[in-house]
C-alpha cells in the first residue's frame, strides 16, 4: 500500500459518464482518492451518502472527492442518481490504479479466500504527495475522520 510522503504518479480513468479524468487535473488542490468494494452495497453506500452529507465542508475547504472502485461506468451512473451523488466516481475495471495504490488484496469471507479492494482512503496534498493514509476505513465515520485530519 502506497504510504505518507509519496507523490502519487499521474493515472488516468472514466468517469459514471465516460468522460476520462487524470489526477494531474486536480493538481493545485488537496485530493482525497478513497477506494471502496463495491456500488450498492450496505458499507459502501453509507461511505458515498457520508461524503454526499459532509460535501459542503469540503468544498468549503477546496478539497476534491473521487470515489474509485472496480465497478463500470454505467454502475456508477445507477449508484450516483440512487443516492444523489455530487463527487466524482472513477471506474477502474482493469484494477491497475487498485493494484498501484496497494488495496487490491487476497480477502475473506465464510473462510473463502478472493481478491477485492480494500475500503482505503488517502489524502494528497496540492502537489500529489500522500499526507494521510486510512488502511482500513470505516464507512461510517470516513469522511468525519478526514475533515477533522484537514
């Protein structure tokens, strides 16, 4: 997993609609990437509708939200007008940001092993540098947690 301190290299993926996004784009501001399973499901949904519900804070603060995970573009486009989204949800189907970032790990669950994305949040400051790194996040209390980092 990616630690504090580097400077995360440029990536490129869609978003709900398509539209691709590099992180080179968002430069000049903090950035926080946070990395969940899946859409719709129960702690990722409460993860977005707790971003969704702090959203004002951050903007206030000038500070960008992205949502990645492995889903598609169409799937995020369902979950954003199902809970009334308004940050950006990038689709990394091929894994390789997952894989770079380090939360694409061997799980488990009923004692079957798999590989999924582990719920990981990081911050970046304006220049791309991680300055804060949340290995296991909780969907509950995620983006509380950042804007009290921040």
């Amino acid at each position: 997993m990616l630690e504090v301190g580097v400077k995360v290299k440029n990536f490129q993926l869609p978003d709900a609609k398509g539209n691709i996004h590099q992180l080179n784009d968002f430069l000049g501001k903090r950035i926080v990437i946070y990395f969940y399973p899946k859409d719709n499901t129960s702690g990722c949904t409460t993860q977005a509708c707790a971003f969704r519900d702090q959203y004002d804070a951050f903007k206030e603060k000038d500070i960008v939200v992205i949502g990645i995970s492995k889903d598609s573009p169409k799937s995020h486009q369902k979950f954003i007008n199902d809970y009334d989204l308004p940050f950006l949800l990038l689709s990394d189907e091929n894994i390789e940001v997952c894989q770079y970032f380090g939360v694409y790990v061997e799980k488990s669950m009923y004692g079957k092993k798999y590989m999924g994305v582990n719920r990981s949040t990081f911050i970046l400051d304006e220049q791309g540098i991680i300055t804060h790194v949340f290995k296991k996040a909780s969907p509950k209390e995620n983006a509380s947690d950042i804007l009290r980092v921040l």
